[in-house]
C-alpha cells in the first residue's frame, strides 16, 4: 500500500499543470504560491508560539512531536488544518467576490500597515511582504463572506428563542459616576472627600456625563448588570431595591467608589444578546455542513514535495 500510493503521488506530479512547482497548492481553479502559503504557515506558527516555548522551557518537550492518539504529530495535524483552512479561505474569498463584498480603503489600509509591522520582525522570511498582505487580506474577506453565509441560514429561531431561560437574563441598566481607586489609593482622608463630592453630584437632575466633566475627576457612563450578578455581589445589592430614577448610596470596589442611577430596572439588553448569540450559534452549527461539503466538492491539487518539506 505505501509502495502505491509512493506511485501515486508521482503520478499525480506529472499531471500538474506546467508551473505548479511555484505553487502550494490550486482550489477552485486558483492558485496559491509557496509564499502565500509560506506567510499563511508563519502565522500559524505564531499563534501557537507560548504553547511551544511553554513546553520546551518547563518541561523539555517539543510540542510539536507530540503524537496524538490517532497516531499524528501535533505538527502533522496543524499542518492538515492549515491545508484546509487554505483551501476555504480561498472559497470563502470567491463567496465574498459572488456577493459583491469588498474591503474598504481603510481596512485594507489598516492590514497593509499591520502586515508591514509584522514582516519588519522576520529575520530572513522566506516569503515577500506582498504575501503577507495577501495572506491578511484574504483572511478578512473570507470571514466577510462567511459571516454573511452563516446570517442567511435558515433556523428555526422561535425555538432557538425558547430555549433561552429568560430568567437567567434579567438585568438593569444603570448610570455610573466613579472616582477611580487611583484616587485615594490607602487614602482615608481623599477616600472621604471624594465620597462626600460623589454624594453631593448624585443629585445632579441632568445627564452625569455633564457633572464628571465638571468635576474633572469623575468617570461617567452606564452598566447593564445582570440580577444574578447583583444578588451575588453584597455591596450592590441595595440595587435590586431601587426603581427608574432612584440613586444608589456609594459603594466602593475594587476599581474604585460608585455611585448608581437606575435607568431602566428591567432591561432587556442581556436577554436580547443572550438570544442573538444562540441565534448565531444555531446558524453557524447548521451551515456547518455546507461548509464541510464546499470543502469535500472542492477540486484541489497539492504540491506534496512543498507540504512534506514544511518543518515547525
């Protein structure tokens, strides 16, 4: 069986087309070069970096000869998900040009300029910065189009909806003015003083975004806190008690003092993210299988003597 499929692979390098020792591997009639896929493997390699050192400084191992159970290296096994995700990028990228979806100036401005960052750190990179611009590029469109693609799957959302316990999202969503603990710090005198200022602005009528910037000390803003959060926390509890326009006493955490103004005592704001999460999570497990099957369907062809000759 080796011998076969030793025979097979060299077969299948004659019947490529003229050039392809230039490319990494063809996917839907596209081509990507060595140095694409040279700059697409660096960054994987990147993003496992502090797992690698982590296992060579700590404990002597090289984590990407470890064997899975199946028998693969860890090295092995990354390298067939780089493959693949290769392959979809590419796929995802004609999705994106099939549904007019392009990068604007600014984003492709703003990759071009993270690219360039990066590839100043490379000592002797093995593939051009045009690469890895192509490389951020892609990746961005990519996810473009499969973002769109898993938001028109079709779900069943009332009973997506229904399995959302309402009753774990019940929250408010109040107004905050803090002093910041860097404030007073073990300060007990500016402790009080700013506790006292706090208490005199909590009756400021208008928006307290106008009274911390008077105060030129004061933070403003809003919080949505969930009732569980509340009932967990002993120095917020006090909320729970109060309805639309009351106002806290002072309370004072870790981060720094507070002081509350109900907004609305009954907000739906983390319900309604609860059910847009499940919403996606529902699309995105079911257009999975479309997914795996754009792959499957895909006519690829591979440059085996680049992919065998990838090291960690």
């Amino acid at each position: 069986m080796k011998r076969f499929s030793a025979f097979l692979l060299v077969i299948l390098s004659l019947m490529l087309p003229a050039g392809f020792s230039e490319s990494a591997l063809s996917a839907g009639g596209k081509e990507i070069s060595t140095g694409e896929a040279d700059a697409y493997m660096y960054m994987v390699r990147l993003e496992y970096k502090d797992i690698c050192d982590y296992y060579q400084r700590c404990l002597g191992i090289d984590f990407w000869s470890l064997i899975y159970p199946n028998g693969l290296s860890v090295w092995t096994s990354v390298k067939s998900d780089a493959f693949k995700q290769l392959v979809m990028m590419d796929l995802m990228c004609a999705e994106a040009d099939k549904q007019g979806i392009k990068l604007e100036e600014a984003e492709a401005a703003s990759l071009k300029e993270q690219a360039s960052r990066l590839y100043a750190e490379i000592e002797g990179a093995s593939f051009a910065l045009e690469d890895m611009c192509g490389v951020f590029e892609k990746n961005l469109l990519s996810r473009k189009a499969y973002s769109l693609l898993v938001s028109m799957t079709e779900v069943d959302e009332e009973a997506v909806k229904a399995r959302v316990d309402a009753s774990a999202c019940r929250a408010l969503r109040a107004e905050y003015l803090c002093a910041p603990y860097y404030l007073y710090e073990e300060n007990d005198a500016a402790k009080d003083e700013l506790t006292q200022a706090l208490q005199m602005l909590s009756d400021f009528e208008g928006p307290w975004s106008d009274a911390a910037k008077g105060s030129g000390s004061f933070d403003s803003g809003y919080l949505v806190l969930s009732c569980e959060e509340i009932g967990s926390d002993a120095s917020l509890q006090q909320l729970s008690d109060l309805s639309d326009g009351q106002v806290s006493r002072v309370i004072e955490t870790q981060t720094g003092l507070f002081v509350f103004r109900i907004a609305q005592s009954e907000c739906s704001e983390l319900y309604d993210a609860k059910v847009e999460e499940a919403l996606w999570n529902a699309r995105e497990k079911a257009f999975s299988t479309q997914y795996e099957r754009m792959f499957h369907e895909c006519e690829y062809q591979l440059n085996q003597a680049y992919w065998d000759a990838l090291k960690p």
